[in-house]
C-alpha cells in the first residue's frame, strides 16, 4: 500500500495531544513536524541530574553516618572488655580469698550449707503438704 508521505511524519495526528500531569513524557516539546527541542530535553537531563545527585548525596551522608557508629561502637566495646577484664580480676582474686578461708576452717562451712538445705528443704515439704 502506498501511503502520502505526509501522514507518515507526521505523529501528532496517530499519537494525539499529551495529557497535562506535571510529570515529564516522551511527548514533551513535540513540535508539528515530529522533532523535540534541545532545550527540553536538556531540562530533563538536568532534572534527572539533580534527583541523581541528591541521591549520592544521601548515600554520603548515610555512609558518613556509619562509620561514625563503627567509631563508636569500637570505642564502647574496648570500654566494656577492660571493665570485664578488670571484673574478671576481682572475681577471681575474690574466688581465691573464699578458697584460703575454706581450706583454713576445714570441712566447717560445708556442714553449714548441708544443715542449711535440710532445714530449707524441711520447710518447704511441711508448707506444701498442709495447702
């Protein structure tokens, strides 16, 4: 089929008139004869350019706030290994103490916590039964 060569350039009248939305179309700045200016199409390029940069721009600053926290949570972890360095030694300095007193008064202290447990042990039995 042969065709007129004017309605084969000429898209306006095949695609119609853009709707008007605020948001950028490929129908942006089509002028009767199918071509798009320079201009708008360097405006979109240009807003493109600055959603782009705004987006490193967050990234930067996200990053820039994590390694800020890395920072200081290595800072807290090395505060909190030489507190539990230094509990560690009171612990153990405390544990040796309360062996040399145990190994002083003899088998004492373990007759105490056997009579103790009994007793306990003879209250609870007593206290359950009678409910």
């Amino acid at each position: 089929r042969a065709r007129a060569p004017g309605l084969l350039r000429d898209r306006s009248t095949l695609l119609g008139t853009p709707p008007i939305s605020g948001r950028s179309s490929p129908f942006d700045g089509i002028q009767v004869n199918g071509h798009r200016y320079a201009d708008d199409l360097e405006g979109q390029n240009d807003e493109a350019l600055e959603g782009l940069s705004s987006k490193v721009k967050q990234l930067k600053d996200l990053t820039i706030g994590i390694g800020n926290e890395v920072r200081e949570s290595t800072i807290q972890l090395s505060q909190m290994n030489d507190a539990f360095a230094e509990t560690g030694s009171i612990l153990s300095g405390t544990f040796r103490r309360m062996n040399n007193m145990a190994s002083k008064q003899g088998c004492r202290w373990l007759w105490y916590i056997v009579f103790l447990v009994v007793v306990f042990w003879f209250f609870i039995v007593t206290w359950w039964f009678r409910r």
